[in-house]
C-alpha cells in the first residue's frame, strides 16, 4: 500500500484484465505480513474473504451511490439550479453536466436572456462563465451589456469610472467572466480545449457558445445535416458531462413559416436537436405588448420544469434586465404594480466576497 505497490496493483489490474482481479483492503497497513502482525490470522484470513472486485469504468451499482438513492427515497428528485426570476424559476431548471438550447426569432433577445441567466447563476451559486460569443464582439460591447445589468443602470458616463461600486464590478468581472477569442472562424474542439483550460485554472462552471451556427465542427462539416447536428451535441454533450458544467447553446432559426407557431423544429436541423437536447427554450419578444415570452419547448424530466408553460417578463430600459411581473387574465393589459429592479448590486451595504457570496 504505498506508490510502488499501487503502481504494480494497477499495472496487473491491466495486464490481467478487470474480471480477474480483486482488491484488498489493508485498512491502513502497508501490506499483508503488517496487517498479520498487526491483527492477527484469522483477521487476514476475514480481510482476504472481503476483497472487492475491481470496478469497471462506466459501469455502477445501487450500493455505489446508496446514500443518493436513499435520499431519493426520502426526498424526491430536487429542483434543479435557478436563476433568481421567480415565475420562470417555476417552470424550469437544471442540473449541471447538461445543457441548455435558447432559440428564437432573430432580434427576439435571445442573447440578453442567456446573459440574465448566467449572471442569476452567477449570483446565486458563485459560478464562473466563458463565453464563446463570435457574435458579440467586441467584447467590450458586450461587457458594456453585462455589467450595466450588475450595476442597475447603464454605463456610459464618464464620472461613473471613479466610484467604489464600479471598481467593484471591474474586479468582479476580471474573476468570474472569461472570454474565448479565436482567430479567424470557431472550432468546436478548438473551443472545448480552450474551456477545459479555464475549468482547471478558474473553474468555470458556464459554457456559452453564442450562436451555435458561427462555432463550427469541422471535423464533421462534410458529413449530412442530421448527421453533423448529432455529432456537434454529442461533443457538446459529452464535454458538458465530463466536467459537470452548464452549458447553453443559442441556436438561430431556419426560415419561418409566419401562420405556425415556432418550436424547435424550426432550428435547423431541429429534428436531431429536439432528440439529443435535453432543455430547450424559446424567447419570443412582442414589441407590440413590449414584453418577452420565454417558453419551455423541452424539458428532460418533469422534475426540472413543465414542457409547453410559459412566463412572460419586462425587459427594463434602465438597465437591460428582465423583470418579472403577473398578467391579466389577457395578455394584453400589464397588471398596474409593476415594478423595476435597478439596484445596483454593488452599492455599499451589500454583502461583497468575490470568492464567499458575489453579490
């Protein structure tokens, strides 16, 4: 039981094969002559007998995750992560090692929504963000975007610079938003090395790829509709899983046809994405009723969420954040106690650990 010996455990283990071998457990002793000394034969003898059987990667049994199942039993499956917006919270949310596809008409807000979700994950969990955003550039635009809905208004005077609370969100940012640039078109893989690279240096916990369309697999990219789509998720998928991530991908629409209601087989190649994805929203802006619709097309278990339900939100023009608010048994009249959140989540007085609570 020491490096040596461990090495040549493992070393037999893969000469030998799996189904071959057993381990023994010297609880704490460096092998089998210190544990008779130590314990005696028959406790040697007992130690042999409860030897276990080397596990097989990829492969489980209840008695492996026994506390999870137990708590299962008790509890019921949990609510997912959420945001911080209380009706949409109702109707969704998830799990990490999943991701998340928001589509929508082009200039529907489906951008802005994304960056209200991970600054509600952000201040909720601590977590960290990249973005791959070809999209949003320059990034000092977006940035711009960002930290106007952390402060509560939108940043464009000067004398705002010298404040307490601005160098506070700087800082902020600086830690837990990252960027991915990449010269020329976005690859796929390219991306997801540059992400991992983040994960183990800052420990992101959001992958956004902003749109999915201009971060091309190009492995794959001679390969039919259906079939790249489905190589694209697994890859996505499967990074996701493997680093118990987030991740979201916002999708653009094919052509619309205007007498049907959008769903997702109007992203291209939605077929495939309806069938490997696990969540799916929509974000529909009426400019008319000036408000936003976001919309559950898919939701992986009834858990995390209601397929088909909808909420609707403000967009505040103070800021850029969304604001929840009830409607009217019609659609069209907004209930009259509407009310805007513009706090600055920066100001003096709020609890600020950038590494403890955020905000």
């Amino acid at each position: 039981n020491d490096e040596a010996g461990i090495n040549t455990r493992n070393e037999m283990i893969r000469r030998f094969g799996n189904t071959m071998c057993f381990i023994v457990d010297f609880k704490g002793c460096k092998d089998a002559n210190e544990y008779l000394c130590r314990y005696g034969r028959e406790a040697l003898r007992t130690c042999l007998d409860e030897a276990k059987n080397v596990p097989i990667d990829g492969v489980s049994c209840v008695g492996d995750w026994k506390d999870e199942f137990e708590d299962y039993l008790v509890n019921g499956m949990q609510k997912g992560f959420q945001t911080g917006l209380e009706s949409f919270d109702g109707i969704f949310s998830t799990y990490t090692g999943q991701y998340i596809v928001v589509t929508g008409k082009p200039s529907s807000g489906k951008s802005d929504f994304v960056d209200m979700m991970v600054l509600g994950y952000m201040k909720k969990y601590g977590w960290s963000v990249a973005y791959a955003s070809p999209e949003n550039k320059p990034n000092k635009i977006h940035a711009g975007k960002l930290i106007s809905k952390l402060c509560g208004a939108w940043i464009r005077e000067s004398s705002q610079l010298a404040t307490g609370w601005y160098k506070k969100a700087i800082d902020y940012m600086n830690q837990k938003i990252k960027y991915i640039d990449l010269n020329g078109s976005y690859d796929l893989e390219l991306v997801l090395e540059k992400a991992q690279q983040l994960i183990l240096r800052h420990g992101i916990k959001i992958l956004v790829i902003d749109p999915y369309n201009k971060v091309r697999l190009k492995g794959s990219l001679k390969k039919g509709l259906n079939e790249y789509t489905n190589d694209y998720l697994l890859e996505f998928d499967t990074f996701c899983r493997k680093n118990d991530i987030l991740g979201i991908l916002v999708m653009h629409p094919k052509k619309l046809d205007k007498e049907t209601e959008f769903d997702f087989y109007d992203i291209k190649g939605g077929g495939e994405v309806a069938d490997m994805s696990p969540h799916i929203l929509l974000v529909d802006r009426d400019y008319n009723a000036q408000n936003t619709k976001i919309k559950v097309l898919k939701v992986k278990f009834a858990h995390l969420g209601e397929n088909n339900a909808h909420v609707h939100l403000k967009w505040n023009e103070q800021n850029g954040r969304y604001t929840d608010y009830q409607y009217q048994q019609k659609e069209a009249q907004m209930c009259s106690n509407l009310m805007f959140d513009n706090k600055n989540w920066f100001d003096e007085g709020e609890p600020l650990g950038l590494e403890e609570a955020p905000f």
